[in-house]
C-alpha cells in the first residue's frame, strides 16, 4: 500500500487549534446546518459563531452510528463501488440496536463512597435502527439501481446521579447562632453589629489602619449571636427553602452538605437521507435530521428555590437539499441549499406561584423566585428562570470542480441568513449579593460572616434585569472560495485556496439595539460616553461595521525520491472569525435595563434592606435617553471591525513500514489573536495607581469617580470584544497497525504547550496586559492514546477451532476492543484567600516567597504543593505571582475502556452481536485539583496544597446488535 499526496491528510488531533488542518477549500457539508441538541440551551445566549456554528459541532451519538452503518455498507447511491457492494445496493441493509447501562452492574463511583454514599443511580437505555436500501413501492415505483434511502432512529432514556460538594450554615447558624462560627484556620470568628458602626475618635490616619486603630468602631454580637428580632423577616422565610448540613468532609465546617442528584436525558432522533440519480450525470439528495427532548439538570435541593442549572426542552432540525451535475468526466457542479432550526425552551418555573410577594419582597418586575448569594455558601434561586430561544439558518451554496491535466480547480459560492430570536432575562426577580464586611470590622479582615449579613437583610448589591419584549436579531455572510490542487510531478501536490468572507453585522428587527459611545458626550456629566440607538441620530441598524476577509491557505505534500511509501506534507493557512450572531439581549439597553443597586460603601451601610423592598431608582424600560445606562454596568458594542484571527501551520511526515504498520509525526502550530473575550478587557477599570487610596476606595462614589467614564460602573463587553492572545505548538507521534492476524489499532503521543492571556477570565492590572502571558488553563503537556481491536483467532475462518461444530461457534466470532487515554495535569491558578483591594482587582494573585521551592518530593494527596512558597499580598497591593503556574499542575487523568464483541452469524446476510462494555474497567480514580487559595501567617489556609477527593469508577454496558 502506497500513501498518496493528493487530497486532505487525516489529522487525529485531540482539539487544539494547532490538531485541525489548515482548511484548503470549502467543504461540501459545511453549509449543512445540522442542529445538535448539545448545543443550545441554557448557555444559547452565548455568542454563536455565525460563520462555523453548523460545521464545528461534535456529531450526536445517532449520526455516528449512521456514519459507521455507512462505512460498512458503502454510501447509498453514490455509484461507486465494487459489483458486490452494488449487488447489496438492491437490497434493504441495517441494524437495530439496544444499549443498556444499569448501576447493579457498576462499581460505586469513588466520590460517592468517600461521601458515604453506597449507591449511586445509573439508568441509561439507548435504542434505535438503521436501515438503508433501494426506494420500491409495490405496483407504483422500483428504484433499485436508482434511488436509494436510508433512515435512522435513536432514542435515548437516562437518569445518572451527579455527585457534588457544598458549604452551607450550620443547624445553629441557621437560627443566628454563630457562637460555632470558625475560619479556616479553625481559628473563632466574630461577628459585629452594624448597627453599631460610629467614627472612632482615637483614629490616627496617619498611621496605617489596624485592629488598634480602627477608623470605625462596631460592637461584637453578644456570645456571636443575631436576636431573632433582628431577623429580616424576608430572609427569615427564605431560610426554610434552604437545605440543611448532611456531611462533614471539612476541613472545619466547609463541605458540609452533599448531594447525589440524577441528571435526566430524554432525547429522540432521526436522520434520513433519499439519493436519486436523475441521468448519469446527475444525482439528486435530499437529507434531515431532527432532535427533539427534555435535559433536566440535577437538582441541588429540591423546591421552587433549587440553585442548580436550568431544565429545558430542545428542538432542532434541518433539511438539505443537494444536486450533483457530472457536465463531463473533468467538470462537476454542486449545488446546495439547506435550512435548520433549534429552539430552547426552560421548564415552567413557577411565575404563577407569585414568589416574591410569597416573601414579602417589593419592587421586582416579575414573579419567578429570586437569585440570593451570600459568599461561599450554595445560593438559593435558579440561576436562570426563564428563557425561549430560537435559531434559524438559510443557506445556499455552488460548487464547480474542474480538473484539467495536472490541475484541479474548485470555487465554491456561499451565502447564508441567519437569526436568533430570544426572550432571556439574567435575572428577571433580581439577583442579590451578601458580603461579609457588613458584619465585620471595617478594614479588617477575616471578620463578618455573609450568612449572617444575609440574614440581618443588609444587601450590598442587587441586579434586576427588566425585558419587555424579545429580540429579533439576524445577520448575512458571503463567501467566494477558489482553489487549487496542482500535480507539479509524481509525488509532488501544492494546493492553494483563496476565501474571500463578508459578513454584515447583527441587526434587530426593529432597531432595538443600543451601544455606549465612547465620543459621544454624556448630559449628566458632561464627559465621554453616552448612549446611542440604532437606526437613529446617524447610527446604522446594525452598530458595528460589516467585515470584509481575505483567507490564504497553502499546503505541499511530497513523496521524497517519488518513494511513495513516504509523504511529507506542509500547510499553512490564515483563518478569521467574522462577528458572531450573539443572542439573549446584550446590546439592548434603553429597550430593557439591567438595573443596578450598589451600596454607598460595602463596609459601612448596604445597598437596601430585603424587608424594604428593592428601590426602583431607575428608569424604566423603554427609555430612549443617553443616560439611560448611567450607573449600571453598560453595554459595549466594539465597532472597531477587527475580526479575530488564526493562523496554523503544520509538517508531518508519514512512513509505511512493514508487517501494515504506518507511523506519522506531526508538528503543529498556531498563533490566534484578537480572540473574543469578557471580562479580560476592562475598558472602565479604576487604574491600579489608585490603591494608594487604600480605604476610600470603598467608597463606591469615589471609585467610579476614578474611572475613565465616571457615569457607568464597568463597561459590559458581552463576550464579543477582540482581545485575547494565544498561541502554541504540538509534537503528534502516531503508529497504526494496519489489519494483521486479526489485530489493528493506533497509538499516539502528543507533547504540546499552549500559552495565551485570557484563558482563566479577568486580570489583575487592565493596564498591563503583557503581564498576563503564561500557560493556558487547558495546557496539557503530555497525553497518550492507544485503541486496539484483537478479532480472537478462533472459529469460522480462524486459525484454530475452525471445523465448524458446536465448540468451533460458540468459540468464535469474539473480538476484544479497547481505549486508553492518559494525560498530564493542568496547570494550577494559585489566588488569595482575601482580596482587599477596594473593589478594583477581579483577579488578585498570589505573592512569591523568595528562595522557597513550590514544588516537593513526594506528591501525595496531603501535600501536592508545597504552600510555604506563596504568601497573601498585603491590603492594597498586586500579586507578583504568575496568572497560571509554570511548574505546578493538578493530578494527570487516565482513562481505560474495554468492549467485548460476540458475533453470531444467523445467515449470509444477519447476523447478531452481543457487546458487553466496560468503561474505566480497572475501577481506578482520578484525584481531583487541590486547594490553591492561599492565606498568610496571620489568616492561613491549613487546606492548602491538599486533595480532599477523587472521581470515577466503573460503568458497565451491554448492548444488541441485529445486523441485516
């Protein structure tokens, strides 16, 4: 066997963007949009690219089926294949299969019996068919040898328990006892009455602000306890739906409530496809999918104010329509056009139940129960209430191939209408955050407990966000591609492709769409940034600038010595992103408002009482006004048209050596920049220069006084602004055994490292974006992957036991498959156990100690890393520690599957298989990351650089196979 240089080399990356081929055409299925029901959502709000939201997407479990039925049997109507594969072209061919997972078969995880757990519920039924064959109607139509279907159904059933750890308040806690209260040193901890809080007279400013010189004075709670009749009685009832303690995992009262809860997955399916051929130069097909079902996330304590993920039906589909005209055996057009759909819709959750007046809380604008957080402790409310989404994709294509002497040209012409149709308010019933400084010392800490702030009432932020209608967003992209395959000489192939992309920006339907202006003056205050409209006062309909791109990509494949046993291949290509369809209603102020409470200083006073109800300081929604955002985190479109760019380049070399063995070693390489990020880029931060200020930075009037646009708290970028980095490089070693006495598989290893900027979210200086280089977050160094099938050598057509009697079948027909995957620890993100930095670092890091080896001997789960090396900076000042560590990872993974296959040939045609599975058979863990927060001599964290868990365990599978 010889290996080729024309056309694409098979790549099997392990999803780093260096393990993709640079694209050298357009691919033919990459205006089909296929819906997949993993990809919307809860999470469909988020951007979505419009350009590779239906070509990126990871194939469902059906479609992969269809696929392997079809590599089996050869693609139906395709009019190509041996005289064998036609003759079975005429008649009906498929497979009907059942795949059932139970616990009583499985080991219990090991996160659930380190939790004292001895069971742990597992159902999963996975069921469906597949057939294919010749279109016949009887007495009405006979398409053998000229139209051919197939059509698959699955459907799928499964309730899997999902093991999680959390903190919550103690029994006595609960009843404003905190005379228990610890830190996490094990050391008491006080609570302080804020109704006590006056001026000290002894304070020195001049000195800095200690316990002994105290700039505000607050008295101790008695025995740290709350009166009851200091109880807000709003929170008095919310702490009825709020589950109690059922564990003690620790250290000291941390991890104290587990939960087992089922996941829930009802999900059915199909895919169909007719391919006609119309002359013999010209076929026709017509292809759907559709999948539609419920997700139910577990719950984390059952009731109306269950903090878990939403639930939420799913519906998608598509239809693609394809005529393929042969003009000549060097001339071939394709054209294509399709349509998909995918809507979301969250479970009822309860708005007719009136849940705020059921609290006694005022001023909400809806009626869903509200989202309440309070520090460390599991939150009560559902993190998103409500939402509908819907998407919907129109899209035609023409493709022309010509081949002509030692040339093969391609062009292809693309053109797609997208839309997103969305009703998502974030929080609907609001959304209410508790600090710990309220009922502390002010400037002091590792004093205050947010809990007991909680339940005193004493609010220190609140969010509500008011949507009055939904959003209508839609948006074009173009694309002209050419290409081609040149044949310099045997065993020599250069490929170039040319795309040219313009896309247009998302518009809303009826212009409700708003962005600040960073030009534009503010009448409030007289200083940049303002509020402007789409379609009015000059403005576009759609904000942002359409783009216009142009994408080179180049490959070479060689055959050294024209030895073609041997290739060599080179690519190079440049790829951009245009801007993404993005959902949900970012961009949308004035129409609707994100109305935000904020407490005069987080220290000395909240923001509101709950019992008071919560101030409707704002303007309501609609309020078409440059001031409209003023005060709240306001949205900003980036208009700048930068689209985010990838750039890949790869060798490899691939060698046939003997006894079917092939082995390939592959360089990759990317560099991304102007990637989409959030929080990464803060275009309002206060400059870090300002922590001289040191405690009136708590004063929440005077730090927006420090910022660039004073009249807006931060500048909301949705997710969608060019700002991130990144870049890295992989080394791929792999050698596939080729079919050889009944064994074949691969083994491959990958050495990679991957760098950026913006992996781990927010920064700590805005202003010093270099400072934030290092490994990413998702950097693995070495991985492994090996899969094997071994077809035992006995029975039929075997070496031994072959005569064919009763020991010779029931001995044969068995086949052993399996997969291994090891892989390196991610690196580790070391932070502060305290951030007092006055609200203006997200992300504080961790200070070095000089000369102290982070590293030890002997990693064990007690002592992963050694803490000693990193310390708490001092209030009011930057980490010097790096944003992800260079030297120190979590704990590898591994992960180990076998399948043992039984095949029994009914007759020439049938046959059955029984599978039995066995995912990580070895029954092993994987230990999970240990704790990296960091304290200092004074406040120490004693937990950290410790493991307290582990996951995994084994989970079985038999499945049945009628193959015909």
């Amino acid at each position: 066997m010889s290996l080729a240089v024309y056309g694409q080399n098979l790549n099997g990356g392990n999803g780093q963007p260096g393990d993709q081929q640079p694209k050298s055409e357009t691919s033919e299925n990459s205006e089909e949009q296929k819906a997949d029901d993993q990809g919307v959502g809860p999470n469909a709000g988020n951007p979505v690219k419009s350009k590779t939201e239906c070509t990126s997407k990871r194939p469902t479990e059906l479609q992969k089926a269809l696929e392997e039925f079809r590599i089996q049997i050869g693609q139906m109507g395709s009019g190509k294949g041996t005289s064998s594969s036609l003759g079975r072209q005429n008649l009906l061919t498929g497979r009907v299969y059942e795949n059932l997972r139970n616990d009583f078969m499985d080991a219990v995880p090991h996160e659930v019996r380190q939790r004292g757990g001895t069971k742990s519920l597992l159902r999963r039924n996975q069921f469906g068919f597949t057939v294919s064959g010749p279109v016949w109607v009887p007495m009405a139509y006979n398409g053998r040898g000229k139209t051919f279907f197939s059509f698959s159904f699955e459907g799928t059933r499964e309730r899997i328990a999902q093991s999680a750890l959390f903190t919550v308040p103690t029994d006595s806690q609960r009843l404003g006892d905190f005379s228990d209260l610890i830190d996490n040193a094990g050391a008491p901890l006080v609570i302080y009455d804020p109704a006590t809080t006056r001026p000290n007279p002894k304070y020195d400013p001049a000195k800095p602000l200690t316990i002994d010189n105290l700039q505000y004075l607050r008295d101790p709670f008695p025995n740290n306890r709350l009166p009851l009749n200091r109880f807000d009685p709003v929170a008095a009832k919310l702490v009825g739906f709020y589950p109690k303690a059922n564990t003690n995992v620790g250290p000291f009262q941390l991890n104290n409530y587990w939960i087992n809860s089922p996941f829930e997955n009802r999900a059915d399916g199909v895919i169909g496809k007719v391919d006609h051929t119309l002359t013999q130069k010209q076929q026709l097909s017509v292809s759907f999918n559709t999948s539609r079902g419920l997700r139910k996330s577990p719950e984390f304590f059952p009731g109306p104010a269950n903090s878990g993920n939403p639930s939420y039906n799913f519906d998608n589909g598509s239809l693609t329509v394809q005529d393929t005209h042969n003009v000549s055996p060097r001339v071939i057009w394709v054209y294509r056009g399709s349509a998909a759909y995918g809507k979301t819709t969250s479970l009822d959750a309860g708005e007719d139940a009136d849940y705020p007046q059921q609290l006694g809380l005022n001023g909400l604008f809806s009626k869903f129960f509200p989202k309440f957080f309070f520090g460390n402790y599991l939150s009560i409310g559902p993190r998103t209430a409500v939402f509908r989404d819907r998407s919907y994709n129109y899209s035609g294509s023409a493709s022309l191939s010509i081949n002509r002497k030692a040339h093969t040209f391609r062009m292809t012409g693309t053109a797609r209408r997208s839309y997103v149709n969305s009703l998502s308010p974030n929080y609907p019933a609001g959304l209410f955050f508790f600090n710990s400084s309220i009922t502390g010392l002010p400037g002091v800490r590792n004093t205050g407990n947010n809990f007991a702030s909680f339940l005193l009432g004493l609010a220190s932020y609140a969010e509500q966000s008011i949507v009055l209608h939904p959003s209508y967003y839609s948006k074009n992209f173009f694309e002209l591609n050419a290409g081609d395959e040149y044949r310099v000489m045997p065993g020599v192939t250069i490929s170039f492709n040319l795309s040219f992309e313009y896309a247009t920006p998302r518009i809303e339907k009826y212009d409700r769409q708003s962005t600040v202006s960073l030009d534009k003056i503010n009448p409030a205050n007289n200083k940049p940034g303002a509020l402007v409209f789409a379609g009015r006062d000059g403005k576009s309909r759609g904000l942002q600038p359409a783009t216009f791109a142009i994408e080179p990509n180049i490959g070479l494949a060689i055959n050294p010595w024209n030895d073609r046993k041997t290739v060599l291949r080179l690519n190079y290509g440049l790829n951009f992103d245009d801007y993404p369809l993005y959902g949900r209603h970012f961009g949308t102020q004035g129409f609707n408002a994100s109305a935000v409470i904020v407490s005069p200083n987080e220290q000395l006073q909240p923001a509101f009482y709950l019992s008071q109800g919560v101030p409707n300081n704002f303007p309501i929604p609609p309020y078409l006004d440059p001031t409209a955002a003023n005060g709240t985190d306001a949205d900003f479109v980036d208009v700048s048209g930068v689209l985010p760019a990838m750039q890949q380049w790869s060798l490899s070399i691939q060698r046939e050596l003997p006894r079917s063995l092939a082995i390939e070693a592959r360089y990759n390489g990317w560099r991304g920049s102007h990637q989409l990020v959030d929080s990464f880029i803060r275009l309002n931060a206060v400059p870090l220069s300002n922590l001289s200020f040191r405690e009136q930075l708590y004063d929440d009037a005077f730090r927006n006084s420090l910022r660039p646009y004073p009249q807006y708290r931060n500048l909301d970028l949705g997710g969608v602004y060019p700002g991130g980095d990144l870049e890295g490089h992989s080394l791929t070693v792999t050698l596939d055994q080729r079919l050889r006495g009944g064994l074949f598989g691969r083994f491959s290893y990958r050495l990679a490292k991957a760098m950026d900027n913006h992996s781990s979210g927010a920064v700590q200086d805005p202003a010093n974006l270099r400072d934030e280089w290092s490994l990413s977050t998702g950097d693995v160094t070495q991985s492994i992957q090996v899969s094997y099938t071994f077809e035992l050598p006995f029975g039929k057509g075997r070496k031994l036991l072959n005569d064919g009697n009763l020991v010779s079948r029931v001995a044969g027909g068995w086949s052993l498959s399996g997969i291994t995957n090891a892989r390196g620890g991610l690196p580790l993100i070391l932070r502060p156990l305290f951030n007092r930095s006055g609200g203006i670092i997200n992300n504080l890091r961790v200070n070095l100690v000089p000369g102290v080896d982070p590293k030890v001997d002997n990693q064990t789960p007690e002592r992963w890393f050694n803490p000693d090396a990193f310390t708490q900076p001092d209030d009011f000042t930057t980490g010097n520690g790096p944003r992800t560590h260079p030297q120190l990872r979590g704990p590898g993974q591994q992960f180990h599957h076998l399948s043992l296959t039984k095949r029994i040939e009914l007759n020439a045609e049938t046959s059955i298989e029984f599978v039995t599975e066995a995912f990580n058979f070895p029954n092993m863990s994987n230990l999970d990351n240990p704790d990296t927060r960091i304290g200092n001599e004074a406040n120490p964290n004693p937990n950290a650089g410790r493991i307290i868990g582990s996951t995994g365990g084994r989970v079985m599978q038999l499945g049945l196979r009628l193959l015909f």
